[in-house]
C-alpha cells in the first residue's frame, strides 16, 4: 500500500484552490484491512490536522474522520497534530483520492448505463414490413429532472427507408430512482452507479442505423450531463452476418462534453 500527498508548492505555484489531495492505493489483488497505531510509525498518516473528516472523491465516496498521531503539524513539538487512519480496508487494485469534507464537491451527473446498449444489433424479421418499436432504458449516476431528459434527447436515423421519423412514444415515459437496496456495486473500482432510469418506447424505427444524442438533461438540482451519443441498429435476420454494419462493430463514437467544474 502506498500513501502519496499532492499539493502546491508556494510561492512556485499558485493554486486556485490550494488544498493537498491525499492518495491511498495497493497492488495487492486481494482484499486487505490495513492497520496500524498513530501514535507510532505504523499509523496511517496523513497531511491533514487529526480529527479533519476526509472524503473519497471517487465512488463509493466515502468519510473517514482522522485520529491523531505523535507528529506535532507545526513541527514545533506541541498541538495541533497529523491525523492519521488506525485502519483502512482496500479492495484488490483499489485506490483513494482524499480531501477534507469541507472542500470535496460532488462529480456532475453522468450517463452510467444504455439498454439495450451502444452498438447494439437488434434482429428482426426479414419479412416484417413495418417500422419496428424498441424498448430503451438509459440510467444516470444522480437523480434527473424527468421532463429535462425527455426534452433533450433526439434522434438521427441511416435507414433503408421503411418507417418515418423516430420519436418517443406517447405515454411511454417512465423515470424511476432506483432505491439504495437495488443499487448494483460498480463493475470496476472508482466507477459510477446508477441511481436513476429514463425508460421509454422509441416507435418508428426502420432498418438501420439509430443515433441517439442526449443534449445536456439537468439533475433535480440544476446540474448538466453535457452532450453524449450513444448508436444501435436493426438488422433484418439476411443480413445480420453479411452487411457491413451489422456483421462487424460499429465505431464507438460516444461521447461526452463535460461542462468545466472544479473539483
């Protein structure tokens, strides 16, 4: 394990905001609780004053509040004192980014999850002659204004033709906070949950290629996503291991536009 202090350097550097983050991280592939007495060297030090509570700024996001250790902060043998952790339980691979709870800011909503999913391959009928509607469901890590995700998505078809313009359909909608209980674990460490879903039927969708583009949805409390585009396609079952965009994988041109916040 490996504990790493970050900050300015004045006056050589000058900083905005010129608070020390404070890295914790292992190479250890097992899960491990790292222990150790602050009033000796085998504390956990760290660069902040004891008793400062310190938050992770990657998920889960999590507050640790510091003990004291026997280092005088001021290096002049009296109080206040570097606060130090007695124990920290690190997940194989895992890594921290801490600072004081007072200066840590929460990361802007983010688009955490497409169904049925970028560059998906939907197979239909070679003899369905319709426009075809599918199901789609896509998850934010915050709670979103319902109605501002509704408005900001539209959509762009490269189709054989069938069909008209696709659209959302009427009464379809459903937005649902997903409760803290079914909240599934990140997949990878410091990633993203879902918190929220925006789940409706997209009717009118031709053979072909659909790009859907999420312009900036705002949270409940005001914040944006910035821009992001996510591609399906439907394939009619002749041509699903033949044609060029159905046999092999689309580009992954998904982006995202991040509106500049100091974090």
């Amino acid at each position: 394990m490996w504990s790493i202090s970050r900050g300015g350097l004045p006056p050589v550097q000058n900083f905005t905001l010129n608070d020390t983050v404070w890295f914790i991280f292992t190479n250890e592939n097992t899960t491990i609780t790292h222990s150790g007495n602050c009033t000796t060297s085998d504390g956990i030090a760290g660069p902040y004053t004891s008793s400062t509570p310190v938050r992770n700024l990657f998920y889960p996001f999590e507050n640790y509040t510091l003990g004291a250790s026997d280092r005088p902060f001021f290096f002049d043998g009296k109080a206040p004192f570097f606060g130090c952790l007695e124990s920290i339980t690190l997940q194989p691979y895992d890594f921290k980014a801490l600072v004081p709870a007072e200066s840590w800011v929460a990361p802007i909503p983010a688009l955490s999850k497409f169904t049925p999913g970028h560059d998906a391959r939907i197979e239909v009928a070679d003899d369905n002659q319709n426009p075809n509607s599918v199901n789609v469901q896509i998850e934010f890590s915050d709670l979103m204004d319902c109605d501002s995700v509704s408005k900001s998505i539209t959509f762009n078809l490269t189709s054989s033709g069938k069909g008209s313009t696709p659209s959302v359909k009427s009464g379809s909608v459903e937005c649902l906070t997903i409760p803290d209980a079914n909240i599934k674990p990140a997949v990878i460490l410091g990633a993203t949950v879902s918190r929220w879903h925006w789940k409706a039927t997209i009717e009118n969708f031709a053979d072909g290629i659909l790009t859907i583009t999420i312009k900036n949805p705002q949270s409940q409390g005001g914040v944006g996503t910035g821009v992001s585009r996510l591609l399906t396609a439907l394939c009619p079952a002749s041509i699903l291991t033949n044609h060029p965009v159905c046999a092999t994988r689309l580009p992954i041109i998904s982006c995202s536009e991040r509106a500049n916040r100091t974090t």
